[in-house]
C-alpha cells in the first residue's frame, strides 16, 4: 500500500511538471526511432577507419586530463581536510 502511494505521488509529480513547464512526452513513445538512427550513423565503417588513431589519441588525452584533474583536487581536498582537523582538534584541547 505504501509503495502504490509512493507511485501514485511520483506519478502525479511528474504530470504535474510535464504540464507546467511543457515536457514533450509524447517523445518518449519514439526513443526507439532515436536507437535506430544511432545504429544507422554510428556503426563505424570503412570511411570511418582513417579516424580511428585522432580518435584514440583524443580519448588517451582526455583520460590523461581526467586522472590529473582528480589528482589534484584529491591533493587540495586532503590538505583542506587536515587543515580543517588541526583546527578543531586544537579547539576541542583548548574548550577542554
């Protein structure tokens, strides 16, 4: 009973905001034309294989990209945390 009355609030939730701010959900009826037509252009072949080595680099790059990115802000996030434990582990000893 509960799970139905969750659904049911979901459900009016969502009709709600598709009529006030003007959802387009007729579009969901056609999302399998959206997976033909990425099948269709997608699918590598041959005039797509000089592509492959600018495609690979890119990909390396932006996975290089990634990796430095989440390294650094892991570095400046533990300092900022270690920062923020001396201050309070010095303010919990001096409150004592």
């Amino acid at each position: 009973m509960r799970l139905t009355a969750i659904i049911v609030v979901f459900g009016l939730a969502y009709i709600g905001a598709s009529l006030g701010l003007g959802f387009q959900s007729r579009s969901l009826l056609g999302v399998q034309d959206g997976i033909a037509w990425l099948a269709q252009n997608f699918i590598p072949n041959e005039a797509s294989k000089g592509y492959w080595t600018e495609i690979s680099q890119q990909l390396l790059r932006t996975f290089l990209v990634a990796v430095a990115s989440t390294t650094c802000t892991a570095a400046v996030s533990l300092f900022l945390a270690i920062l923020g434990a001396k201050r309070s582990l010095s303010a919990a000893v001096s409150a004592g």
